[in-house]
C-alpha cells in the first residue's frame, strides 16, 4: 500500500512538474526577443513628403485589412548618424487604417533609408528586403503563442515579414 502511495504522489509532482514547465513556456516573455535597442532617445521627423509616401504606401498594403483593431501594429523608422541611432515618425496600423492613438501589440523598426524604396503598392517588398539585410527590428511584450493567438487573421501575410 505505501509503494502505491508513493507512485502516486511521484505521479502527482511529476504532473503539477510538467504543467509548470509548459505553461512557463507558453506566458514567459524573456528579454531577448527584444530586439530594439534602449537607451538615449533622439527623435528627428520625417519629412512631409516621406510621411506621406509612407502612410499611402501602409494605406494600400494587402495586409492592413487584416491587421485588427485591437492589437495594433506600430511601424517606426530609424537612422544613424555620428552619434548613433537616430528614431523618426511611427505610424500605427489597425482596423483596415492608419490610427491616430493606441497600444502596439508589436512594433516593428525599418531603417530609414527604404523609404526610397516604397512606391506605394510594395511595402511587403521592401519589409522583406530590409529583414533580408538585418535592417528591421521586431519587439513584442507577448509570447508566440499569445501573438499567433492576438494575430491568426496575418497568418497569410507571415511571409511578408519573414517569421
């Protein structure tokens, strides 16, 4: 009877061990998946005519239909200068639009220079040509799981950011 007991209450532990482990897996946000780089702030906006080249270039991108309200996406630029990185304007996409406020589930950071490069049909080119050149940063505060829940609707556009 106690070797039964004992069976049991290893079972039990092993159990509660193993339950533990997966949901640690699942909810735990280690800090490596932060790939944007903190410290000195500097900010230097983009010009009027990249901003608009910009917002109609995200505007008629196949996937900001699929991008939901709820769970926004921030798409920010950056520069180098003498100094080091150099923020510029963050445009929030949700909703089938661009938003004026909320709270990003994902940011994404684009190197400045691809802005050139946009010819306002070609946003998933360009993403994927940065991403190919290590110029796109990508930072969420949620697990893979969380976000593949938060962003099921973006499956099809997985490739288009290279995840």
């Amino acid at each position: 009877m106690k070797l039964e007991k004992r069976w049991i209450i290893i079972g039990i532990v092993s159990l509660i061990v193993i339950t533990v482990v997966i949901l640690l897996s699942i909810f735990y946000k280690p800090s490596e998946r932060n790939t944007m780089i903190p410290g000195e702030y500097r900010y230097v906006p983009l010009s009027q005519v990249e901003i608009e080249k910009v917002a109609s270039t995200i505007v008629s991108s196949e996937f900001i239909k699929d991008v939901p309200k709820n769970n926004p996406v921030a798409l920010t630029f950056f520069d180098f200068d003498e100094q080091g990185r150099v923020w510029k304007d963050s445009f929030l996409i949700g909703n089938d639009q661009l938003l004026s406020e909320g709270e990003p589930s994902v940011s994404l950071a684009l190197h400045s220079k691809y802005i050139s490069q946009l010819d306002g049909t070609n946003l998933c080119e360009v993403i994927k040509e940065a991403n190919k050149n290590g110029d796109l940063a990508f930072n969420s505060e949620y697990s893979n799981a969380k976000l593949l829940i938060k962003y099921a609707g973006m499956m099809k556009h997985r490739d288009c950011f290279g995840f």
